[in-house]
C-alpha cells in the first residue's frame, strides 16, 4: 500500500501571522487535506491575545478559515475532501 501523499503549502504571500506557517504544515500532513494557501492580512478592532484558526464560510472544493492573532486577521484556503465538522476537529487539536 502507499503512503497518503502530504498536502501542499502555497507560499503567496511574503508575510503571515506569527505561528501561523508551523500550524499549516502540521495541517497538511492529514490525510483529506490537499492545498493550503494563506492570504490577506488585515487589521481588525477586537483582539485575539493567542493565535486562533477557524472554519469561515465553504468555497468550491473546501473553506475559507480565518486566523487570528493580536488585531491582526488572515484568510487561509483550504482545498480538502473533508466535511466541515473533521476539518474543525482537526483545526482544534492542531490549536489546543
């Protein structure tokens, strides 16, 4: 039997939050989970005092997460064959 390919980071950007690069590689490490590409960064009013990640709205052939940190906010596309609820049980023990 062959080993379950590891899904792929798409580098587009040349900042991220930080943490959030080492969350994303342990991320497509599992199985169903095919690409993973952050995107824009943005400031916001609240505040998130540690890094959070978590299930936005379904795009096609997967979802948009948002990740948090400080005042700061970052798109990540996530391309998967998993349903919603495993991919957030997945985005929680990667966060714990």
């Amino acid at each position: 039997m062959n080993k379950p390919q590891a899904g792929r980071l798409v580098w587009n950007h040349s900042t991220h939050l930080p943490g959030l690069i080492p969350q994303l590689k342990k991320l497509i490490k599992f199985a169903g989970i095919k690409t993973v590409t952050p995107g824009v960064i943005r400031t916001v009013r609240g505040r998130s005092p540690k890094l959070r990640l978590r299930i936005s709205v379904p795009i096609t052939g997967g979802f948009k997460a948002i990740a948090r940190q400080g005042k700061t906010v970052q798109e990540v596309f996530i391309t998967t064959t998993l349903e919603q609820a495993e991919l957030e049980t997945i985005l929680e023990k990667l966060m714990a």
